[in-house]
C-alpha cells in the first residue's frame, strides 16, 4: 500500500502561483509513475500532469503546458506541481496519483493509478 497526502492549495488571484506537493509513504520503492489530476465542481477528475518516476519524463494537458510544471524529489518521495499563471478555469480540488505497474503510454487515464491522495483546493480568484 502507498499513501499519498497533498498540500499547498489555497487562494489566489489570476495570474498568480501556486506550489502543490505530495508525499509518499509505504511501499514507495516500486512507484512506476505519478500524475496530478484535478476536478472542478459537477464535472470529471480530469488529468494535469504526469511523471515516470525513474526516467523523470513528463507529459502535460494541453490546457496547462507552458504553464504548469511536474517534478519529483526521488530522495523524499516526494512530487511537486508548480503552477504559473493561474487562470480561474484553474480552480479544482487537485489529486495526487501513483502507480507502481508498468503500463506504457502517458500515463494520463485515472484507470492508470492504484493510488490517490485525499486532495488539495485551489482557487483561483478573477
């Protein structure tokens, strides 16, 4: 079992930032693969981004490159997901996800990952 806890939502103004972070724990040593994905009120989990966690490569939602970045502290287990030019289409309950098997691809389904974390709010005020 994996345990995922994210944090650094809050409030903020467009145009402005924001860092989000999540933290691992238990069997981390087998993570193939993370992702943020977020979900807006009466809408679906939609995927931000993703990361392989030993190749560091990454992949974005068009509606975020440019934009948003992924990275990952292997030494922590730790993601981030630094977010630039927030825009109020942005605001979501942001959701932290890892996976430990091997599926090829980009890692951008919610059926790619066994585990999720509780979720984090981000508003982003116009």
């Amino acid at each position: 079992q994996v345990q995922l806890v994210e944090s650094g939502g809050g409030l903020v103004q467009a145009g402005g930032s924001l860092r989000l972070s999540c933290a691992a724990s238990g069997r981390t040593f087998s993570t193939y693969a993370m992702g943020w994905f977020r979900q807006a009120p009466e809408k679906e989990r939609e995927f931000v981004a993703s990361v392989r966690w030993g190749s560091d490569n990454t992949y974005y939602a068009d509606s975020v490159k440019g934009r948003f970045a992924i990275s990952r502290e292997i030494t922590k287990d730790t993601v981030y997901l630094e977010m630039n030019s927030l825009k109020p289409e942005d605001t979501a309950v942001y959701f932290c996800a890892s996976t430990a098997t091997f599926r090829g691809g980009y890692y951008n389904r919610v059926s790619d990952y066994a585990y999720w974390g509780q979720g984090t709010q981000v508003t982003v005020s116009s």
